[in-house]
C-alpha cells in the first residue's frame, strides 16, 4: 500500500502545472520576435511611397512598376530585410528618405500587401 497517494497526486499536478507555465512562456518567446517588427506610419508611408518611390516605379519609369499588391507581406519584409537599392544588408540609401521615412513606407507597402486584410494600390 502506497503511504503518499495524496503527496504523489499533488506532485504530479504541481509538475504538470510547471511544464505548461514553461510551454506557454516557451511560445511566447518565439512569437515575441515576430511581433518586435517597428512599426512606422501608414499615413506618412503611402505619401512618401507617392513622393519618392512612384518617381521611378510607374509604368514606364526607369524601374519596376510597384504598389503595394506587387508583393506578399512576406515579400515586403525581405525586400526592406535585404535593403536594395544598396548593398544587401545595409538598409536604403539615404537619398530615398530618412530611415524614419523607409519605415513609414515599409509600413504602408505590407500593410496593404496583396496578403493583407487591406490590400490597395497606392493612387495616382
């Protein structure tokens, strides 16, 4: 006959109770990072898209035609994370805005990404 049934219970459950607390505090760990994305401003982002991107990123213009449906948000991501228009890794050159700016349009273009719950091109 076992002494401790009651202590044994109780310890199974305290054991339970900790490994979920840890499994929780484990997700939240990596969820923390995908959420840890600054964020600019939508508003400023489309007009600086309009101001300094669709210069050259028009139909006809000396680049790619862009808006913001020309890419997934994941695509977006790795366009800003790869930094073109310069060497790869090193961010936007300064002559196509202030890195507050790149932010605000980083914003705009994955928040009306063609995957986003408010796709849209940008206007004329």
């Amino acid at each position: 006959m076992d002494p401790f049934p009651a202590f044994r219970r109780r310890f199974r459950k305290e054991a339970q109770m900790k490994l979920t607390k840890l499994a929780v505090i484990a997700l939240l760990g990596l969820a923390l990072p995908l959420s840890a994305e600054e964020k600019g401003s939508d508003t400023k982002g489309k007009f600086y898209f309009k101001k300094s991107c669709k210069t050259c990123h028009v139909k006809g213009g000396s680049a790619l035609e862009l808006t913001p449906l020309s890419k997934t948000q994941a695509q977006w991501r790795k366009v800003f994370d790869a930094g073109r228009h310069g060497k790869a890794g090193e961010g936007f050159s300064p002559k196509f805005g202030t890195p507050e700016q790149i932010r605000d349009i980083k914003t705009f273009l994955i928040n009306h990404a063609s995957d986003s719950p408010q796709p849209e091109t940008c206007g004329g």
